[in-house]
C-alpha cells in the first residue's frame, strides 16, 4: 500500500519532538531548582544508563519498523540483505503478521534481559557515584523505579515502530504529545509534593507505559488492521523462527551501531561522572541534551520520511528518494545552527535559575559541533538503512572505539576536563564516518549539492501548498 507522508504528518513529527524536547526544558528550571547539583548529576547518570535500552534492543526497532514498511508496501518474501523489488500495491498481510509476532517474542527476551542488567549491575554503578550523597536508600529506590520504567518501554516498544512502519507518523506523535505532557505534570506535582528525584523516575514509568498505549491502540484501528491480521490465522513457530534469521542478518549489525551510537554519546557522560564528579556531569549532561534536543528538531523532517524512503525504495523510485533526501538533509543544515544560536538566549535563564554558571556558550558550541556532525553522519546512514543495507556497522564501532580511548587519555591522563570529552568526540567521527557515507550516498544516486538544494526548493514549495 502506497505510504504518503503528508504535511498533516509532517507538522505533528515536529510538534511531537517540539513537545518532547520543551517538556524537558519545562522540567530542567524545576529539576535545578527542586534537586542538588549532586542530584541533578545524579539524574544525568540515570539519563545515560538508561540509554542502554538501545543496547538491548539491538537496533529490533528501526529493523522491525523497516519490515513493517516493505510488508505494507507489498514486497512477497522479506531479504537478508537489500529489498526485492515489488510492483505490488497491497499490503501482505501474512508476512505483517510473521514480523509482528517475531517482533514481540523478540522484545519480551530482551526487556527481561535488560531489567536483570540494570537491577544487577546498573544498581552497583549508581551506588558507587552516589557515594557523595548521604541518603542512599532513596538513590536505590528512584532507580529502581527507573529501571522498571526503561523494562516497560522496551517490552512494548514495538507498537510505535508500527506505527512507523505503516507512515502514522501524525497519529505517533499525537501520542507522543499527550503522554510527555501528562509526565511534564506528573512530575512537577510530585517535585512540589518534595519526591525528590523519585519524581522523574515515576513520571517516566507512566509517560511509557501511556504512550505505548495509545500507539497500540491506534495501530490496530487502523485500516482495520485487528480483523485483516486475524484473518491471516495464527502464525506456526517454524515461520517465527525463519523470520527471525532474516532479520537477525542486519540485526546484528544494527546492533553494533547502537553500542557504537551508545558509546559515542553516553559513555562520555558515564565517564565524566567517575572522573569528575557529579557537579561536573551536570554541566556536560546539561550541554549535550540541549544540543541533543536541537539535533533531534533539525533532523525531524528526514526521520518522518523514513517510511517513504522505505517504500520508494521497494518500488526503485529513485526521483522519489532523492526528493526526500534532499529536503530532509539540507533542512537539516540549515535548522542547526539556527537553533544552537537560538539557544544561546538561554544560558543566562538557565544560570539565573541554578545561582551559578552551569552552563557556557563555550562549551555549548564545542558540544554542539560534536552534535551537528554526529547527526549530519547519521543522515546518511539512515538512508542506507532504509534499503536494508547496514554496511557502515565497522566504521561506526572503530569510531565509538576511539572515542572511549582518547576520552580515557585527555581527561584520565592528561586532565583536559571536560573539553577532553569534546576533542575525543570530534577526532573520532572526522576521521570517516564524517565524510565518508555522504559520498558514498551521493555517487550512488549521482546527487550534487547543488542537485539536493534545488531539490529542496522544490520539495518545500510542494509541501507548503500542500492542504493540511
């Protein structure tokens, strides 16, 4: 089935990240001014250790959401590598029911296997950083209630991926939406009721367990998709199993690019907590998930096209992806560093708020090129993605490799502070990842700059004429 991505669907991906993102600006005045900078650092180790969801879902969601895709839009038999190509329109409705039972036996192993990890492990670190703080009982408790919440997020983190996978990306953030503004609530409520930072932890249980909800309920509704799938009849465990060494072919590799995506941006922050401290966690936490949240709204416009590029894909429409890509990078280039100027507006709010400078343009702006390139890297890798074709795994893993090493010697031997997590950071992506996958990317389609701006004029022009 042919897979629009409309201005409608266009308009509430931004809104969703948008509301995403500024729920969390919302929460940082309350959770500096409601939590110690120890406990504010506290929540910046919770933020990264909770990161390692990624890890255990071994790149399943982008992967299912894939197959998801190429079932709706018509392809006969799913390929370890690259997509067979289709002229068929309809949807296989057996083959999206293979992928949706593999996908949930799949995810029940690998949130057990998570909740076992941060329950075992995960307590034993937050113990060991934390020793700074005095009531330790109430560490323990606030990730506990965590690490429940990231189980609960990944046993039914499917359910957006489908969403995804089919091109509801409108109806995806409307859930997303009302479920960050009841946690936004949630935990204003519960910091003034003095929970402390057992507030967060319990707001993020029921922003993922709502979310999840109203994804579910939503993706069964549509197209009648709860009768087509029953009519398929129950899905024989042989079939199960087959499925999943397909996928398990470029799941893997998935994989090793979330640990290397994982490295890159979280072990830094984990790192700078058993070099640093606390205090100077909070600083870096605090830079890299404003840039991270810019990051997130410039690229928002090609991730909403993933699902088109998907289908163009199984039909060879190579004007079709060129278009997307287009738009979708350029946009890219250009809302970046509007927003890390934008935000600049901000440090003296923010400083105000905490009585003391956590927050520099220095280090806001050396943090963000960090981001921008990360991301402008990851434009192109998503596209190699939605062809099946997960080839950039090496390059990734020698990157967050590096990135760790020269972490450890800037700031472990030589004392570099936290600029030391910045230099290893950019070194390690310029050194390939950087430039290389976008001329990959751009001799394969025979795409120019100068052919992706014009492109980009043209798709903008469409896409404001559009009708919501």
């Amino acid at each position: 089935m042919k897979i629009n991505i409309s201005k409608n669907d266009i308009i509430w991906n931004y809104i969703g990240i948008i509301v995403s993102l500024m729920g969390n600006f919302l929460l940082i005045p309350f959770l500096l001014k409601f939590l110690s900078t120890d406990y504010y650092g506290l929540w910046n180790v919770f933020i990264s250790l909770g990161a390692v969801s990624v890890l255990f879902d071994f790149g399943f969601n982008s992967l299912f959401a894939r197959n998801i895709a190429y079932s709706w839009s018509g392809v006969k038999n799913l390929s370890k590598e690259n997509v067979v190509a289709t002229d068929n329109d309809g949807v296989n409705y057996p083959l999206l029911k293979k992928v949706i039972k593999t996908c949930q036996l799949i995810y029940l192993i690998i949130s057990s296997a998570a909740l076992l990890v941060l329950v075992s492990i995960g307590t034993i670190y937050v113990s060991h950083v934390a020793k700074s703080i005095s009531n330790n009982l109430v560490v323990i408790i606030a990730w506990e209630l965590y690490a429940i919440g990231i189980f609960l997020d990944l046993l039914y983190g499917y359910y957006d991926a489908f969403l995804r996978g089919i091109g509801e990306i409108g109806a995806d953030n409307k859930a997303r939406v009302i479920a960050k503004l009841i946690q936004i609530v949630l935990t204003v409520v519960l910091l003034f009721l003095n929970f402390g930072i057992i507030s967060t932890s319990i707001a993020n249980i029921v922003y993922g367990l709502a979310f999840r909800e109203l994804c579910k309920k939503r993706f069964y509704s549509y197209k009648n998709m709860k009768t087509r799938l029953n009519e398929v009849g129950a899905v024989p465990i042989s079939d199960i199993f087959e499925t999943f060494k397909i996928v398990w072919h470029n799941a893997w590799r998935e994989g090793i690019v979330s640990i290397a995506n994982y490295i890159s941006n979280q072990v830094t922050t984990l790192l700078c907590s058993l070099y640093l401290g606390l205090a100077a966690t909070a600083k870096f936490g605090l830079a890299v998930q404003f840039t991270s949240a810019i990051a997130q709204i410039a690229t928002a416009l090609l991730i909403s096209y993933q699902p088109a590029l998907q289908e163009a894909y199984a039909h060879r429409n190579k004007e079709v992806i060129n278009a997307k890509l287009s738009m979708g990078v350029i946009s890219y280039v250009i809302l970046y560093p509007l927003g890390l100027i934008g935000l600049t507006l901000f440090i003296p709010v923010i400083n105000i708020i905490k009585g003391s400078a956590i927050l520099t343009i220095p280090l806001l702006f050396s943090v963000g090129f960090y981001q921008f390139i990360l991301k402008f890297r990851d434009c192109y890798a998503w596209y190699l993605g939605s062809t099946n074709r997960v080839i950039y795994y090496k390059s990734f893993i020698f990157s967050s490799i590096l990135c760790t090493t020269l972490s450890v010697l800037f700031v472990g031997y030589w004392h570099l502070n936290i600029t030391g997590f910045v230099y290893a950071q950019i070194i390690s992506q310029l050194v390939f990842n950087v430039w290389y996958w976008p001329l990959y990317v751009h001799k394969e389609l025979h795409l120019t700059l100068r052919n992706m701006i014009l492109r980009f004029r043209v798709q903008l022009m469409r896409t404001i004429k559009e009708e919501i």
